[in-house]
DNA sequence: ACCGTAAGCTTCAAGCTTGAAAGATTCAAG
DNA sequence: CTTGAATCTTTCAAGCTTGAAGCTTACGGT
C-alpha cells in the first residue's frame, strides 16, 4: 500500500498544478465578473442561472452549500437582477427567475467570459485529452 | 477570432473538471487537516514551512496574499506550532520558525496527505500526461 | 548623509464559504 | 388523519481571502 517516494512528490506536484490552473480560471472569471459589476460568485451564479429554478437547484449547479445560495442570491435580488418568486407547488421553495435587468446582464457575462479562455493556449485536441484525462481523475469514486 | 461555438462550450467543461478536481484535492486536505486540529489553510501553511522562511516566502509558496499569510500564521503561532523571530539581517522581515510541536505536527501531517490521494485513480503514465497538460496550460501568460 | 522609492508586515473592511441549528412544509406510513 | 422523517430555505458563527492603507525598515542615487 505504501508508494514509492517519487510517485508521492509527482502526485503532490500535480496537485498543484491543478489547483494553480483552477486559481486562474478563477482570476479570469473575477476579473470578466468585476467589468459588469459583479463578484466571482454572483457571476457564477448569474451564469448557472439559466432558467427559473429553485435555491437548490442553483446550489447544486454552483456546487456550493445551499446557505452560500441565500448569501450570494441576497446580493443578486438587492441589484435587481432576479426576483424569489413563490415556487408553483412547493410552498416550501422559492423560485428564482432573473429579471429583464438580469437576462441583459448575463448575456453580456456570458459574451465576456468567451473572451481569453485560461485554456486557449491548449488546442482542441489536447483539450480533449485533458477532458478525458480529467473525467478519470474526477469520477475515482 | 471568434471561436465556433462548441468549442466554447467545451472549454467551459474543461473549466467545470478542473474546478472540481481542484475542490476535491481541497475538501481531501480539509478532511485530513481535521484530524490533527488544523483547518486546510492551516495544513497549507504547515506544509509549506519547509524550514525557517518569511513571511513573504510562506505567502509566495500557499500563493496567497501576505495578507491572508499573516491570518493564517497569527493562528498556528497561537496553538504553539510556530514562532515569529527577528529576521538575522533584515528588520523589516520575520522569521518563521516551527517549534518542536510544530515540526512533530507536520511530520503527521504529511504522512496523512499521502493516504488516499485523490489522483490515485490515475496511473504514473496518466499522471505524467496530465502533467504535461497542465503545465502547458498554465504556463500560458 | 539625505531623500525618495520600494519592500516586509500588519490592520481593516468587504466578501466568500462551510456547517450546524431552526422554522416551515411535504410526504409516506400507520 | 396523525405522526415522524425528510426537504427547502434561512440565520448564525467561524474561518478564509483579497485589496487598500499604513507603519517600519532597506536601499540606491545624489
């Protein structure tokens, strides 16, 4: 059970470049988001936002805990960019539908977000191969 | 310079794996910093105090603000696992030095990080190939 | 030696994230 | 129908992270 030495310092290197990779997708979104105005997350959210749908829902889509929906969806109604309508049949759930306001800006975000992808420097067919070889890493379990 | 469309959609998917891998490498050093009392920044810091550093050079290293270094340090100095010398030649600076807790702690605690890495469902070949994926993405600016 | 700029660290405000707890509602089993 | 477990959402406390501002110290040019 025990790895040899060299395989341990490889993972643990790879690991770094995952995360480092993952940073600068995240630098790029924060940085596209704040040209509209908005936090990373709020895009994030505006972005997953892609019909009515409820709190968990979004939270799912956003892979975030459905409390970090209540905060981050707080500041998204504040600005008017969507609304927490009663849901139809669950008196429990709200659903969330964007307003005019949040239709327009999220078509801008989206434009945006095309521009200078973090992975541009890799062509499609290494795209591919990191896709594939991601998929494995991700489904382990 | 507009990219068709499927590609885009493809680049998003990519960006979605590697921001999951990259959440369950954290969630992975979450789980096992929690079972020696630390939090995973924490763990980070640890982790990368190879030996005496400042704090920039911790900073640099948890690529973080030195901000957020200060944070993190202000805690694990308050458990006892670190201490803030005098830097030798340079007043302006600190040195970071693990206290023998310290040093004992972060023994355990790389020996945690080894079990049950969330890449080990790759083999080396694969691990290589992604590798020299990432590193060609990342080395993009 | 003096001065301006830069570096190292800290503090603060603002925002993100999680996990636990609580209130309202649903649903299924009796 | 009633009860109990599960679900949906929110609130709260605690911690992480960044960026700006400020203090001290270092260093290069004059």
């Amino acid at each position: 059970m025990s790895s040899p030495k060299a395989q341990v310092s490889a993972e643990r290197a790879l690991c770094g470049l995952v995360t480092g990779l993952s940073r600068q997708i995240g630098d790029h979104l924060r940085e596209r988001a704040a040209m509209i105005g908005l936090t990373s997350a709020q895009a994030t959210a505006l972005r997953e936002l892609t019909g009515p749908m409820t709190m968990s829902e979004l939270a799912e889509r956003m892979s975030c805990e459905p409390s970090n929906a209540t905060f981050v969806i707080d500041k998204l109604e504040r600005q008017g960019l969507l609304e927490r309508h009663p849901h139809p049949t669950d008196r429990r759930a709200k659903q969330l539908v964007r307003t005019e306001a949040g239709t327009e800006l999220r078509e801008r975000l989206l434009e945006l977000l095309t521009e200078d992808s973090p992975l541009a420097e890799l062509s499609p067919q290494e795209q591919a191969m990191l896709h594939a070889l991601l998929d494995r890493a991700v489904t382990k379990h």
